[in-house]
C-alpha cells in the first residue's frame, strides 16, 4: 500500500498549490449567498484561498470571485470575507 494522497487545492489569489486542509474554502451556496466556509462541507460552488492576509487583500484588490462565479460581487462581499478572517485569526 502506497503512501496516503492528500487534496490539492490551487489558490485563486497567488495560484500557489497546497493541500486542502491548508487552505480556507469560499462558497457560494445555491441561494446566491457567498460566505468563508470554515468546516471546509458547506453546498454550493466553492474557491479556495491561502490562509494569509496578503491573499485576502489580493481577493478583493483584483476582484477575483467575480471572476471565480462568473457573477458580479457586491463590495460589502469583499469586506465580510476580510472580516470574517480577521476575526477568526485574532
């Protein structure tokens, strides 16, 4: 038996690839709604990001779940996901 395979998870900000236990996922649920998914099992399309606060700024600098969604992002989107980082890494 050969050695046990992890997920890999490419970054949307630095495109960097790291195992998915590593990274944080974003959902968009089937309502449209998009939120940080910390359990990593939420349903929905989902995008995952680095865990660093440089990925973060870049996420919403460059707009990229706009282009993650093939949808417009309101701002205040942006914001809430650098929130909720923020305030889970405290």
């Amino acid at each position: 038996m050969g050695p046990k395979k992890f997920p890999v998870r490419t970054c949307i900000a630095c495109r960097t690839e790291k195992p998915k236990r590593d990274m944080l996922r974003i959902v968009k649920s089937p309502e449209g709604i998009i939120s940080l998914d910390f359990s990593g099992k939420l349903p929905g399309r989902g995008a995952y990001i680095c865990s660093d606060a440089a990925c973060i700024r870049k996420l919403a600098q460059k707009k990229l779940l706009n282009k993650v969604f093939s949808a417009p992002v309101d701002e205040e989107v942006y914001r809430r996901i650098e929130e909720e980082f923020n305030g889970n890494n405290a």
